[in-house]
C-alpha cells in the first residue's frame, strides 16, 4: 500500500455528500459574495423556537445542568417520549422502551449500522430523503430503490413491496409525510404493507414519522406500528422535535421499538457520541410535555403556504406540481423544461441542470429531485415568509417564461 496515497473506508470512499447541503454550501458562497439569493432548498421550519423551549434551555444551563447523561437519554424525556407515543400514536410504551439520540439522523444510522450485515438489503421507495440510501451504504447494506411515481401519488405499493422483498431484505424504510414530495400514507395503504410484512417475518421496518404533525386538510396521521400491532415487534418508530417545533439545530431525535434493538442501538450510541446534549434535552422535555399550541398555528401557516405555492407554480410555464397533502415541500415536475436552453444560454438536460440554472441566473436555491431517487423534479421547501416565497416565485416564473418563449 501506497501510505502516501490518502485510503477511505471503501463504504465511505463510495458514499455521496448530501445533496441538500451541496446546495447549502452554494447559497452561503454566494451570500458571501454579496449576491442576494433565496433559498428554498433547507428541510427546516422558519420560525423561532417557541419562547418557553428557549427559557427550559437557559434554566438548564443556569441551573448546572451540563454534564454528562445517561447515554439512551434522561431519564424525564424519555418518559416524556414513552408518553408523548401513547397518547398521540396509541402505542402502548414505557420508558424503557425508548432511545433519545442526536438528532433523528442518528436514529437511523445507530439502527442500520446495528443490525445491516454485508448483502443485506434495504427497500427504499423513491422519492426518498437523500440520507437514506447513503446511510445504508455506510452500514454495508445495499439499497433497493423502488420508483413511486405521481401515478401511485409518490407511494409505495403492496404489490411492489411484495415483489421487491428477498431473502436478503433486512429493512423496509417508511417515510409519511415524506420528505421531498409531501405524500401521505393512509391507513388503508399502510394496513396493506402490513399484509406483505406480516407474510415475510425476516423484514424490519423503520417509520420515519418526523413529519407527523404537518399534516394538511384535516387528515389524521396513522403510523405502522399503530395500524398493525402484530407488527410491532419488528417496528422501529423514529420521530424528533426539529420540524415540530422548529428545533432543528438542537439536535434531539428519538424512538422506540422492539428492547433487542434498542439495547443494541444505544451500545453502538454508547461507543460514538455517549448521550445527546443534555440542554437539548432539557430543552426537548419542555417542547414535549409544555404547551402545544404553536404546533397548530404553525401548520396552519404551513397550509397556506402550500396552497400559494402549488397555485402559483401550476400557473408557471414548464412547471406542474401535485398538490402535496403534508410537510413543507412542493414537489414540481420540470420535465416540459429540459431540452431547453436556460436564459443564459444552458443546455438544460437534466433536473440538476434546472436547479443549478435557477440558482446561479434566477438567484433561487432549489433541491433536483434525482437527488431524492426520483426526476426530473424540483423540491421547493416553502418553509420561508410569504413575501420571501413570492418573491422566489416571480423570478422562478420569470425563468420560466424566458425558457419557454425563447425555446420554441
């Protein structure tokens, strides 16, 4: 071996940066050059942190609250946590039965590097969260991507998961309210998943329900475990405060699932980072157990949003989007745009081509939507004020317009 020759875990050597913060990155050097840009590619919420989670955080500071925790978390969140799973999931869960990591990106890592053996497969429906299938790959599990298109509404079927599942299949991965395209699964949809796992006892499942609150047109939210309790031994169900209440940056995701897994997801957690911060936890108790109003007002802020934002993207030359039924994203088909030659000139062959387009010539950061296994399409976070959306808006029809009326 050359020793002079930098050498890479082969599963990190192969493994992708996000593609979220690619475009981050981008924005910020441009911001840095004093060019003003919009951004509407970060998956957080605009708002402050409610008052009352901020003052938990500086009483835990005063207070001497800053050492060390135990490393599944204290022990008041994560009763906190047991009970926030009974009364608004009916899952009947104590304590015990419960994980706090940093963050809910931890959460799945801790759980795919824990039980992924080389060969083993993950099922993936595409659209997904860029994360997932790199996470996979770190863990030496391979990915099995499924395309859900707007025919199924960007859902995973039963009879493609039944067709997709092998004796290798280790994993199934569920994300609803899904990040990037907003879908929604029912619970007549997900009791149909359930048949198909209940007929193949190898496969785990992991519910990614960190969206659960922003669920739009009076829809009630259903997860898994809750639809098909026979399933619940093979179940991890994952969830966090950073969309709910707008904690992003605090760092607190959390789960509960079958106690085998769990032990083995906090001796993995115990040997990489020990317990999360313990003013984030404190912080993460006070949004858990405090006063919950800001959690309607903001999806109702949310809400309105979305209908602005899809009516005026569907009014846009090139551009069609679904009308998204929860999260904070307007997945919108650019196809009509490619082949085209952006108003500088760009031959625009790809999803990427259009975002990359729109940022360095219309000064509007999106997300391509091949980054999420599933183009060509734009992911458009609308997690920003009204006057800032349409602002973007005007430019992103704007391009738009010149495209199409300089392309023929």
């Amino acid at each position: 071996m050359n020793m002079n020759t930098p050498v890479l875990n082969k599963y990190l050597a192969s493994a992708r940066p996000s593609a979220t913060y690619k475009v981050m990155d981008r924005v910020a050097a441009l911001r840095a050059a004093d060019v003003e840009v919009i951004s509407l590619c970060a998956g957080e919420p605009d708002f402050d942190t409610p008052l009352h989670i901020r003052a938990a955080a500086m009483a835990a500071i005063n207070n001497g609250h800053t050492r060390y925790t135990q490393v599944a978390g204290l022990k008041a969140l994560r009763e906190a946590v047991a009970d926030k799973f009974r009364r608004e999931n009916g899952l009947n869960v104590q304590w015990t039965d419960t994980l706090v990591c940093s963050g809910g990106k931890q959460v799945i890592f801790n759980a795919l590097a824990a039980t992924l053996n080389e060969g083993d497969e993950v099922i993936i429906p595409a659209p997904y969260w860029v994360s997932y299938p790199e996470i996979v790959q770190l863990c030496g599990g391979k990915s099995i991507v499924l395309p859900c298109g707007p025919g199924s509404g960007f859902k995973l079927t039963a009879a493609q998961l039944a067709a997709a599942i092998t004796p290798q299949t280790r994993w199934l991965i569920l994300n609803s309210p899904s990040n990037p395209s907003g879908a929604v699964y029912q619970r007549a949809e997900l009791q149909a998943l359930a048949e198909v796992l209940l007929a193949n006892p190898q496969v785990l499942v992991l519910s990614d329900d960190i969206y659960e609150h922003l669920l739009f047109d009076g829809q009630v939210f259903h997860t898994l475990a809750q639809v098909e309790a026979r399933l619940q031994p093979r179940i991890l169900t994952m969830n966090g405060v950073s969309k709910s209440y707008a904690m992003t940056g605090w760092r607190i995701g959390y789960a509960t699932g079958p106690r085998w897994l769990l032990d083995a997801m906090e001796k993995l957690q115990g040997q990489q980072t020990s317990g999360a911060c313990s003013i984030s936890q404190h912080a993460a108790l006070a949004a858990l157990t405090g006063p919950q109003d800001f959690i309607s007002r903001s999806r109702g802020v949310f809400e309105n949003r979305r209908d602005m934002m899809v009516r005026l993207l569907n009014e846009m030359p090139g551009l069609s989007c679904i009308k998204p039924t929860g999260a904070f994203y307007a997945f919108a088909c650019c196809e009509a745009l490619l082949g085209k030659r952006s108003p500088a000139g760009k031959l625009l062959q790809t999803d990427e081509d259009v975002a990359i387009a729109l940022l360095t010539e219309a000064s509007v950061a999106v997300v391509h939507g091949s980054a999420f296994g599933l183009g060509p399409y734009l992911r458009i976070a609308y997690a920003l004020d009204d006057a800032s959306l349409r602002k973007a808006c005007a430019a992103i029809r704007t391009f738009c317009n010149t495209v199409m009326a300089t392309n023929g």
